[in-house]
C-alpha cells in the first residue's frame, strides 16, 4: 500500500554547538555535514551556520540547522540572542586541554537559563569530549564522566575525533533521538 503523502512528517531543529575557543565545534560540524576535516584553525566569529539533512525513516525528514557559535562568545552578551528557540544543544571540550573541561559547566549553566523548552524544561544536550585521536583513554577521569554528566544535566556524553571522523555520526543520531521524543 506504500506511504501516503499525510503520513511523512518533516522537522526542522534549531540546534547549538557551544564551547570554548579551539575545541573543534567548527571541525565537528564541517565532519557531520560535509565529511571533511583540515588541521588549520580559522576562529568563528560571532556565530556559522549549517544545514543537515537527515532520512531519519521512511516516513520522517529531519533538517538540523546547526549554530555553530564562536568560542569567545561566552564573554559577550549575544548567546541569550543566539540560543532562542533552540531545541538541542552539543557542548564541546578539548580532552587536550583540562581547561576546556571546566568551562563546560559554565557554558551549561549561561544555555539553562537562557533557552527552554516551551514547557520549561531544559533542552536536550548531549556532551562531547572531542579530539580523542590525540589522547588514549586513561580511564580514571573518563569513568567519572557519567556521574558529571548525570549532575550537569547532559543526557550523555561522547568521546568523539573530528579529525578521524570518530562518533561524530553516532552523536549527532544520539541528539536527534532525545530531540524526537519531544515532538
Ligand atoms: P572557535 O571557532 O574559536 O570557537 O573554535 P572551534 O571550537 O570552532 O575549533 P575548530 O573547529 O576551529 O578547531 C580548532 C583546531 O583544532 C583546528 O586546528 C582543528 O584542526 C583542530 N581540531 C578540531 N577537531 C579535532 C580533532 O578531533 N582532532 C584533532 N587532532 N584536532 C582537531
Ligand atoms: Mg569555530
């Protein structure tokens, strides 16, 4: 009897990619759209903007329109601007770099309390330990990664490599998942 027309549902997510400078927020979503890395680093200014396509099913097309907003921005007054009406966010940090890591909670708390889900909870967020190629898994801090997670409100985490194209995907399909149990 195939699909009928009525059946097919379309979505449009705003989703934001937060994160200090440097981290790779730029890299993953080049990775994620355009399946593409380069190792020369160009900062974001202000806020860039991408556009994925996504055969969810059958039945459902998924368009993400991705923010990627420039790392320096966490000192400027322009995320409340940047954040509305947005329905998913990813949180990058550095696993090179210990400082990138304790921002993460700062950029949580400015997301929590200036975008909501129209029903007033927080919005889906998930969190990414990226440029993993570069640091073997030492295990320790890495096991207290869900407890943090679990605390700060990111309903997971992932260790991802922009670079060797590792989770990227798998993150993405994660986000879209929580996102969808919203709709
Ligand atoms: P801002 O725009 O300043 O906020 O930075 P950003 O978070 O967008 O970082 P960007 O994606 O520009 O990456 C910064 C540098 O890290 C670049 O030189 C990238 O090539 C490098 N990089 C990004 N992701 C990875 C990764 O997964 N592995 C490695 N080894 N390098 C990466
Ligand atoms: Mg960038």
């Amino acid at each position: 009897a195939g699909t009928s027309l009525s059946e097919c549902k379309e979505y449009l997510f705003k989703i934001l990619v937060i994160g200090e400078i440097g981290v790779g927020k730029t890299s993953l979503i080049k990775r994620y759209v355009h399946q593409c890395f380069s190792e020369n680093y160009r900062a974001t200014i202000g806020v860039d903007f991408s556009l994925k396509v996504i055969n969810w099913d059958s039945t459902t097309l998924v368009r993400l329109q991705l923010w990627d907003i420039a790392g320096q921005e966490r000192f400027g007054n322009m995320t409340r601007v940047y954040y509305k009406e947005a329905v998913g966010a990813l949180v990058v940090f550095d696993l090179t770099r210990a400082c990138t890591f304790q921002a993460v909670s700062k950029w949580k708390q400015d997301l929590d309390c200036k975008v909501k889900l129209p029903d007033g909870r927080p919005i889906p967020t998930v969190l990414l330990a990226n440029k993993c190629d570069q640091k073997t898994n030492d295990g320790s801090d890495l096991s207290l990664m869900d407890s943090f997670c679990e605390e700060a409100g990111f309903l997971g985490w992932f260790r991802t490599s922009a670079k060797e194209n590792v989770n990227v995907e798998e993150a993405g399909h994660f986000l879209v998942e929580k996102i969808l149990e919203n709709t």
